[in-house]
C-alpha cells in the first residue's frame, strides 16, 4: 500500500505522507505556505485549512469524506469557543488518512496572495444607470383620491420627466411614513438600467438624501476575484481589493473544475457557494477599506469567462466542457443582486453582467473590448488578455476576432518547480549577466535588487520564498540572451554554459537561481520540466494569435497589448524573446493593466456604454482553436525560443540572441555552447 497523497492548493505542491500525518506537518515539510503561531496546540487558528472532496480528474484522485481524521476534542472546544467556518480544519489536528486535496486559505497563509488587479486612471463619461432625484410631492387631496405612489410618480415626471417608475412591495411599505418624515420632499434612487426602458424604484430617504451611492465592478477571473468600489456621483475609485478565487480548491483550470462539476453530483452548486460568499466577502472588506456603508453598494457590474459565468449565476457548466460549447445564455443580463445571495449590499441592489462573446470567450473579453476599443481604431491591434485561459482580440473598424487558448497556470507561477503565487518575498525580476552568467534579482514587497548590500537587511521579514509568474517569464527570457537556454529550450551543462550554477538533475540540468537552504529557506532554480511547462504555455497562446491572423490574412500586427493583472507586469521584451506574443516593434507593445476590470468600470458607471458593448459583441468573429486544424502546427512552430520559423525580425533589431544548441549534436565547448565546424 502507498501512502496517502496530499495535494495543497493553490501552491500545487503535493507529496505522500504516512497515515496519521498532521496536515501541519505535511505542509511544512513541503514548503506549503501554512501559518501556525502556537506551535501545533490548537490555540491560534492561524492554520485553518479546508479540505475538498469529491472525484479530482486532474490531480488524479478521490478524495472520500474519511480522508482525514474525525474532529477531536481540541477542535470541538475551539468551536464551540470561537467558531470555525464550515468546512474547516485545524491543520495543526487534522490527520492525513487518505488522498486529499487541501486548500490553504489567504488568510493562513504566511505570505498573503497580492492581488495585482489596480484600478487603472481612465477618464470615464458618468451616467450611471442607478442615480438619485429629489422631488417635492404634492400632499393628499380630499378631493384628488390619487395614491402617494402615483403622486410620487406625477412629481418624477413633471420635475425631471422620468415617466413609468416601478417599485417592489417593500418600497410601497416605507414610502407613505417616509413622504411624511420629509414634510413631502423625498430623495429617490431610480435605476433605468432596462432594455424595455422600465424604470425601477431602489430606495427613497425623507428630505435631500446627502450620502453617496456606490457601484461595484467585479472582475471574476480563475484565480483571482478583484472588485473596484466607485462613487456613482463622480466616478471616483474609492477602495480596490482582490481575493484568491476559492474555486482554485475544485481545480486550478476551467476544464478541472467543469470536470469536478461533471463527476460530483452538486459539484456546480458547491462552487457556486464559494464564489458567492467570496464575492460578498470583497463587497464587505472594500466598503470597510472606504470607510462606507456597503448597503449603499446599489449597482454591481461582473464580468467573466464563461465558465465562471454559468457558475456565478448558479447555472451547471458541463456544457461547455464538449463540443459545441454551447452557453446557457451569452446576452447581457441585468438582475437583482439579491439573486446573487449578495446579502451585504443594499437589499434592491441591481446587477449587470456582460454578454459572453462564445463557448470560451466571455465576458472579460466583452469588458477588454470596451476598455482598449479595438474595433475603433484604423491600426491592426492584437489585445492579449494573459491568464490561466487566454483571451485574445484582433481586429480594427473594419472587423474584429476572437478566440481563447489554454495556456494553463503555469504563467502564474503554478507547475513551476519553486513557484508561487505573487506574494511578498516572490522573485518577479531576473536579470542574467550574459558574461559571468551571474544572476540578480528583484522580490515583491522590496525594490532593491539582489547584489544590492542592503537587500538582506531590506528581505529580512518577508525572505526569498520563490519565484512568481512575471519571474519566470524573464529568467526563461534571460537564461536564452544570455546562452544557457538554448532555442529548443534546453538548458546547458556547466561545461557547455560556462557556469557552475547550471547543476545536473538526472538527465537534465537546472539552472540555479538563488539558494536559501543555508539560512532555512527554499532552493531556488529553474528546471527542464519548468522550461516545458512554459514553453506548453506561451505556445498556446502564440498559436492561438496566429490563428487569427491567419483568418485576417495578415502576417504582422500593428500592436500589441498585454491585458490583464499578470500581463501589467509582464516586460514586453521578455515576453518577445520568450515568443510568447507574435513579433512587433517593440515601442508598439503596451500593457493595458487590468483591462476586463477597467471595462467593468465603464459598463458600472456609463449605462449607454451597455448598450455599445452589446452592439460590439453581435459583430466580433469567433475563431474555434479547438476545432482549427492549424492550431497545431502553429503551437509546434511555437515551441521553439522565440520561434521554429518565424525569424522575428523586429527583434532581431534590438536583440541578438546565442547560437547555442544543448542536443546530443551539440558541442559542449568554452564557447557557449557554440556549433563548431569541422574542417
């Protein structure tokens, strides 16, 4: 019999472990980023884990409901003395009695998950479909036997010419003591956020209402939840903040987690669950971060792939796990907030969700569309959104593509031998000098870089704990300037490198980057399995950008924006020497920042720019990498760094890249691993 095997999301890392193994314990001898203050006794809490189950397809598990050990007495007492959230487990009592999958939530995690998804500055036209009226009704009339509702509606249309309101039930409760507490002058919050032009009652406050009314725009990706919280009056951001998508426990793709939803009978409503009460959590902690009333929060706007989509709004997605793909619903929908389980927010709050544009291009795609505009501009522009599924854009007035790739996780640090999520002490920058072959290196949470005398004082706190999606990019992109990679993507012996840090790891080598192990931290070094799982990813996504340049019939775009938390931060010059874009002048790759977020906040304050995004999306081609015979033979060509045939020759100009080659064909001289004549 083997021992049981224990999976840790969102880090990945995983590892079998004798039964009867506290939690704890496994995840501090895997590195796993577990917090625990009171050394095991159950007394801090700090190191809640919570354990999932069910059928696991990728991990290639199941996890039954005995997998760990029953409650014991030090559990029980903390329950009934504090409380544990549902679903919860000490990790310091839990014990491994079989295969698990454990999430490790943000908050018992050392080193908190930064959320890089800013509100990025954008000048925004204010309309907000939900905004406040202050009228003066006229008083009952013995002889005028109208309703204070209907006079109500009278003095709407007559002072601001706002005719057909409507309102729920609780609304004609309040609304007689409320017209009476105002001496018959009231302030109404209207929404007309309708395609049938109702107009709906939100809430009615005696005399001139002085407060505020809030918006929220929610950027639902696959691994992280990120919300904006505006002031409808001036469009202001008054406090952004993200989480860690809880779905991540079910699946680190969408297809793992369609699959867990496929095999767990209720699966799609378990994780329905944890998105809500994630996304009702965020509405609570940015409304306390803006010292605001979250009951103000009136609007709320999402946007998201299809597959968070369906189980945002409840709805199973195992369709869009086959062909055809087929979505429940792919136009905009405008609800009630409530229908949402979104209880922290005002009680008749309204909520708006983009339309989806295909099976796999969703409403981040919609939302990107709106905020960078490529169907409004005369140059070719290729728009990135860069994660766990990339969305991608082509196109310019006279027509617009799409299409979705599935690069995987590993461009967030996931997969990755010393990975991790962006957190404090993360590695994000690399540079290789390209004659010592001596590495130095930036970490999140500190701006010196590594050959700098103060950066240990500076990294004390956090240390140097791996290497996140930005940092892996760049030391793959470094280690190929500086010959240590070479085209096909494998890296040099010491011999052929000309430097000891490339170390052997079985038939590979591994080029080591950073080493802790003498102080108690992590070894750090980027491997041959690292160097494939990014190759598998960028690969993806060029192939799906050529793909749409083939139905353009074009060879070269004019530029290129890298959308997204992950692509901000990606260097466009890396990213070209990695061939994880098709190549451009380099001064024409920008990056765009957040922009499905950017888009949510156009959509939340600007009720016309609704109606433009839906007219956009009826005209955007999708293209079907799924089904696309050259897809293939693109993702292959795209192995290579940066290309097997494409010679980019705007990179050419500003980057000469070694002629090394590692293979069996290859020479392991001094001269960087050079091809030698022979003659």
């Amino acid at each position: 019999m083997t021992d049981p095997l224990v999976i840790f999301t969102p880090s990945g890392k995983r590892g079998r472990f004798p039964v009867g193994t506290p939690v704890l314990t496994a995840a501090r001898q895997l590195g796993v980023d577990l917090d625990s203050v009171c050394g095991g006794r159950g007394i801090c809490s700090k190191c809640q884990v919570a354990p999932a189950f069910g059928e696991f397809p990728k991990h290639g598990v199941t996890v039954s409901e005995n997998a760990l050990s029953a409650w014991n007495e030090v559990e029980a007492r903390y329950d009934r003395v504090r409380g544990l959230a549902e679903g919860r487990r000490l990790g310091c009592q839990a014990k491994v009695m079989g295969d698990v999958v454990i999430d490790v939530p943000p908050e018992s995690q050392v080193h908190r998950q930064v959320i890089r998804k800013r509100a990025e500055m954008r000048p925004i036209t204010l309309d907000p479909a939900t905004r406040l009226f202050y009228v003066e009704v006229a008083e009952p009339d013995m002889h005028e036997p109208s309703g204070d509702f209907e006079r109500l509606s009278r003095a709407l249309e007559e002072q601001w010419q706002i005719k057909g309101i409507e309102a729920d039930l609780d609304i004609l409760r309040k609304l007689q003591p409320t017209l009476r507490k105002g001496d018959w002058k009231v302030t109404v919050a209207i929404n007309t956020g309708h395609a049938d032009g109702r107009q709906r009652v939100i809430d009615v406050w005696p005399g001139y209402f002085e407060d505020r009314l809030l918006g929220l725009a929610v950027d639902v990706g696959s691994t992280t939840v990120a919300a904006h919280l505006c002031d409808l009056f001036d469009g202001t951001v008054l406090a952004s903040s993200g989480v860690m998508n809880p779905q991540i426990r079910f699946g680190e793709d969408l297809m793992s987690r369609v699959s867990y939803a496929m095999m767990n009978p209720g699966g799609d409503a378990e994780m329905t669950r944890a998105v809500r009460a994630a996304i009702d959590t965020l509405a609570r902690e940015v409304a306390a971060e803006a010292g605001a009333d979250p009951g103000l929060i009136v609007e709320t706007v999402f946007v998201c792939n299809p597959v968070m989509h369906h189980l945002l709004l409840g709805i199973d997605p195992v369709e869009l796990g086959q062909a055809p793909f087929a979505l429940a619903v792919s136009e905009s929908l405008s609800l009630a907030a409530r229908e949402l389980d979104l209880g922290s927010i005002h009680p008749r709050a309204r909520t708006y969700i983009l339309p989806c544009i295909a099976g796999h291009v969703g409403a981040d795609a919609a939302a990107v569309a709106l905020s960078e505009e490529p169907q409004n501009g005369e140059a070719l522009s290729l728009v990135v959104d860069v994660g766990t599924n990339a969305e991608i854009l082509l196109g310019n007035r006279t027509r617009v593509l799409a299409c979705s790739s599935p690069t995987g996780p590993a461009f967030e640090g996931a997969q990755i031998s010393a990975g991790q999520r962006a957190a404090p002490g993360a590695i994000e920058r690399v540079e290789i000098d390209p004659v010592t072959k001596e590495p130095r290196f930036r970490v999140i949470g500190c701006d010196l870089w590594s050959d700098d005398p103060a950066f240990a004082a500076a990294t004390a706190a956090t240390g140097v704990t791996g290497i996140c999606g930005s940092g892996i990019i760049e030391a793959v992109a470094e280690m190929r300037m500086a010959g240590i990679l070479d085209p096909s993507g494998l890296i040099g012996s010491a011999e052929q490198t000309g430097t000891p840090r490339c170390l052997p790891e079985g038939r590979t080598h591994a080029y080591l980057i950073h080493d802790g192990t003498g102080a108690g931290g992590p070894r750090i070094a980027v491997t041959q399995g690292d160097i494939r799982a990014i190759q598998l990813a960028k690969s993806a996504l060029y192939a799906g950008a050529r793909l749409l340049m083939d139905e353009m019939g074009v060879d070269r775009v004019d530029r290129v924006v890298l959308a997204g938390a992950f692509g901000a931060h990606i260097s466009p010059r890396h990213a070209m020497v990695l061939g994880m874009i098709p190549d451009c002048a380099l001064d024409h790759v920008s990056s765009a920042g957040n922009a499905a977020g950017t888009g949510a906040r156009i959509a939340l304050l600007n009720s016309a720019a609704r109606r433009e995004i839906e007219a956009v999306v009826r005209r955007i081609h999708k293209v079907e990498t799924a089904i696309e015979p050259r897809f293939q033979e693109h993702f292959v060509a795209a192995n290579a760094i940066p290309h097997a045939t494409d010679p980019f020759p705007e990179l050419s100009r500003i980057v000469q890249l070694p002629a090394v080659s590692f293979n069996a064909a290859g020479s392991g001289g001094g001269e960087g691993g050079r091809r030698r004549r022979r003659g």
